[in-house]
C-alpha cells in the first residue's frame, strides 16, 4: 500500500515537474520571437539616456518598460527617435510605444492611446546664479528662453506671451545654449532640470522653486493597437 503511494506521489510529482518545464518552454518560445518595438528620446535623464559609450540605455523609463516587456513575454528593442518624431513614428507602425517623459494631454489623444499615469511631473526654470531678475514664470517675458522642441515646456513658455523662446531638438541642447549665455533661462520638466544640476557639475546655474504644471507620465501607443 505504501509503495503504491509512493509511486502515485511520484507520478504526481513528475507531472508537475512537466508541467513547469513545458510552460518555461513556451515562455521562452514567445520572448524569442515577439518583439516591443520602444521608441525613447534618450537625452532626457533621469528617464532615459545612453551610458559614456552611448550603447546602454539606462534611466527609470528604461527599467520600466523592460520590466513591462520582461511581464508580457516580448523582447524589448529601443530605438532613439527625436522627441517630436515619435507620434508620427507610432501613427506609422515603425514603433509600438513610445516612452519618454511624455505628459499625457488632450492634443496627443487625438493621435494616440495612453496608459496609466506613471510619474507625476511639472516644469521648473533654471537660470545662471547671479540671475535676480527671473524668480518666476511671468518673469519670462521680454526674456530668451530656451525649451525643447514639440514639448510642454515650449507650448506653455508661448502661452506666457512676450518671451523669445528658442527651441531646440534636446533637454541637453538647452542647457548649452544656457551655459553658452544664448538664453537668460531655460525651462524642462523639473526631474530633468534638477538631476542636470546634480550630475553635470554645473556651479553657475540655479533651479528655481515654482512649479508652473501639474503634468503626468504616460506610455503612448497607437489608437488601434
Ligand atoms: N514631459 C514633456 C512633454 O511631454 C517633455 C518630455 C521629453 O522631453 N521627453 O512634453
């Protein structure tokens, strides 16, 4: 009797033992050939960038969404796309979702689906130290102000009214123009503005404590997928 038990358990045991090993198959079977096809502008730290080398792309969304692909089954494979080229890059298929700091608002509904908010955020300003004549958003007017091309920070730096605002294709492009005294200030989502501050070494500059946005973090993918 108790070796009949013993070979039942032992059946038992084995089926589950298949069972495991059939479904990590599979599993494998699916990360091999489905594919996330991620679109990021990586110059947008913390979120995302590219280590010294300029090959890994490391920062918080990154993370995020190889952990998302890791959930689904799906390899990930992230291509550096310019900011304002990635709707138009997920409307033609090239892509399937784009992360990036995006802020999820109505004019970018019209043209693709979001997931849930991520990450809260918001816009700051930094200007050089001995800058005391801009302590706030209104202060931007009659100023030059750098911001990045088809972002929040250059629709609502317009909508101040009166400011020179120059755009250019990235957050780091923006601090240069700053450094190199081209702009009186620059304006980006806070994060980004801060950790420039940290990481970059950057004594001469200044982030200003206003927030102008209450903005939050999607992932973008198209409206039929
Ligand atoms: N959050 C801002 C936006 O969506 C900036 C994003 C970015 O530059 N990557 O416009």
């Amino acid at each position: 009797m108790a070796k009949k038990l013993l070979v039942v358990c032992m059946a038992a045991i084995m089926a589950v033992a298949a069972l495991v090993a059939g479904c990590g198959g599979d599993q494998k079977a699916a990360s091999d050939n489905k594919v996330l096809k991620v679109g990021t502008n990586a110059d947008f730290a913390p979120f995302e960038f590219q280590d010294e080398n300029g090959k890994e792309y490391q920062g918080f969304d990154m993370d995020l969404i190889r952990a998302i692909g890791e959930e689904m089954g799906y390899k990930v494979e992230i291509s550096n796309i310019q900011f304002d080229g990635l709707i138009p890059a997920i409307q033609a298929g090239n892509i399937d979702v784009a992360i990036t700091g995006m802020t999820i608002n109505e004019e970018r509904k019209q043209n693709v689906l979001f997931s849930d908010p991520y990450y809260k955020s918001g816009l700051s300003i930094i200007v050089a130290k001995d800058n005391n004549d801009i302590k706030t958003f209104q202060d931007l007017k009659g100023k030059k102000v750098a911001v990045q091309i088809g972002t929040t920070s250059a629709a609502e730096v317009n909508k101040i009214g009166g400011v020179e605002v120059k755009e250019f294709n990235s957050s780091a492009d923006t601090f240069m123009e700053l450094r190199a005294k081209g702009v009186d200030a620059v304006v980006n989502d806070r994060p980004v503005n801060d950790y420039y501050i940290l990481k970059s070494g950057e004594t001469n500059v200044k982030a200003l404590p206003e927030l102008l946005t209450s903005e939050d973090y999607g992932i973008a993918f198209a409206k039929n997928n």
